[in-house]
C-alpha cells in the first residue's frame, strides 16, 4: 500500500491528533509495533517524526500495519478513524487484530481468561520491572524467588539478562508482553523513573485490565504512590509494609514470595 501526497499529509496529521507528544507516539511504536521509534527516526520535530514514520511504514511495505496499530492504540480518535476507512481499513479490524510481531503467535488484545488458559502448562513467565536504583533489591529478591525457581513454577526475566550487541528496548517489550506474571519494585526512583512509570507501567497495567498478566505491585521504600495506576491492586509485602521498614528483611522477602506463590495458585486454578 502507498499513498500520495494528500494521503500522507492527512494520515500525518491523523497521527499528530492521536499521539500528541513524542512519548505518546513512542509508546504506540514499542507497544503495537515493538519498534524503538528513535531509530525509525532521530527528528526531534514531531511533525517531521509523524512524516519519517509514515515514509519508513510505506518504505517496509508496513502502512497497513501502521494505521491498525494507531487505531489499537487510539480507537477512538475520529481522524485516525476517517483516514483508516480511506484507505479501506475499519476500527473494528485494527481492534479485533494483533500487531504483527515476528516469532510470536497471535494474542487476542481482549483474550479474558482464555490468555492463561492457553498458556498454563508451564512455569510462569515473570517480567520484573524497577530503578537500576534499586538494583539491590532486586538482586536480593531473585535469591528469594531461587524456590519457586527451582520448583519450575516460574522463569523470571529483568533487563540484566538482555544479551550485548541486541536492541534493549525490543527485548524489554518483548518480554513485557509475553510475561504472565510482573512485579513492580516500586519506590521513589521507580516513580521518578520515565520508562519504568511510563512505558512499562503503563503496558502492565493494560495487560492486567485485560486479564492478560497478573501485576504485583512491591512496595520497596516508602514513597507516594497513593491514585498510582497500581493503587488499587494488593500489594506485597504484608500490609503494603515497606521492605526497608522491616527489621529483617528475610522476612519482608519472605512475605513477598507467598504472596506470589498464592497468585500462581490461584492462576492455576482459573485454568
């Protein structure tokens, strides 16, 4: 599919609509198309970042793809709506469809249930996402997490494990998406932190309204998460105590992996 100039000057500013700031855009390109939008294009100029898009989607034989994914992630944008149906493309489509991933098989983007059904056979993929702030903790929390390790109940993944020379961002995604269970080490530098808030807690939490992924919110140190995305899950460990806050904190990582191993039991019972 290509368009002329009229076409693309429309679905530009389609997408400026959509995506209003930059951010906006780079969350639609890494969550519907798991591309990294800066090396699409480098432009600061969100305009001409909207123009690039558009000339490396027609360049990949991927516009079609691009337009569905906008409309998945801004369905409700009457622009994006009435250029899509130009190009003979409807809401109802972009909605009922997947992005176009390679490797991966098809995932309903309202799946239900049906998600872990398909997927319960074996352990349980856990995403971690945190502040390389808080490293420490996370470290001292894999040791903890080594049981249900051992036992095959989970795999867990954090972005210490992306391999050297590949594209970080993809590989995050990647596994964001795929991730059945996701702890959010929250603390002060989790809240401050762009990608961890913006990005991947963001994505988290679309999975968990959609019933794809359970989200553990873990409270590491205390900070001001009240009317966070989050908020309104249970978080761990006991009581929302923070884990600097206990005098021992084996025992504060102890609360944190019953509370996970009674999220995998319940996970498997929903089966």
């Amino acid at each position: 599919m290509n368009l002329n100039g009229l076409q693309q000057k429309q679905l530009q500013e389609a997408l400026l609509s959509a995506f209003p700031t930059r951010q906006d855009m780079e969350m639609m390109v890494l969550f519907q198309l798991n591309k990294n939008l800066s090396a699409i294009t480098g432009a600061s100029n969100l305009q001409y970042t909207a123009f690039e898009l558009i000339r490396w989607a027609m360049a990949e034989g991927r516009l079609e793809e691009l337009v569905m994914a906008a409309l998945r992630q801004n369905s409700q944008n009457p622009q994006l709506v009435s250029v899509a149906q130009q190009l003979g493309l409807s809401k109802e489509q972009a909605i009922s469809s997947v992005s176009a991933k390679e490797g991966e098989s098809p995932i309903p983007i309202n799946a239900g249930s049906s998600v872990f059904s398909k997927k319960a056979s074996g352990p349980f993929e856990v995403f971690i996402s945190y502040s390389h702030q808080n490293r420490k903790y996370r470290d001292e929390l894999a040791k903890h997490l080594s049981n249900l390790r051992n036992q095959k109940m989970i795999t867990d993944w954090f972005d210490g494990d992306i391999v050297p020379g590949t594209e970080w961002r993809t590989q995050i995604m990647q596994h964001l998406n795929s991730a059945r269970i996701i702890l959010l080490l929250v603390s002060a530098d989790f809240m401050a932190s762009e990608f961890c808030y913006s990005i991947e807690l963001t994505r988290a939490i679309e999975r968990h309204n959609a019933n794809e992924a359970r989200v553990i919110p873990i409270i590491l140190r205390a900070t001001d998460w009240e009317g966070a995305p989050f908020a309104h899950l249970l978080v761990l460990p006991d009581e929302g105590k923070p884990v600097s806050r206990w005098s021992s904190s084996d025992d504060a990582y102890d609360s944190i992996v019953r509370g996970i191993r009674k999220a995998i039991k319940d996970l498997q019972n929903s089966i």
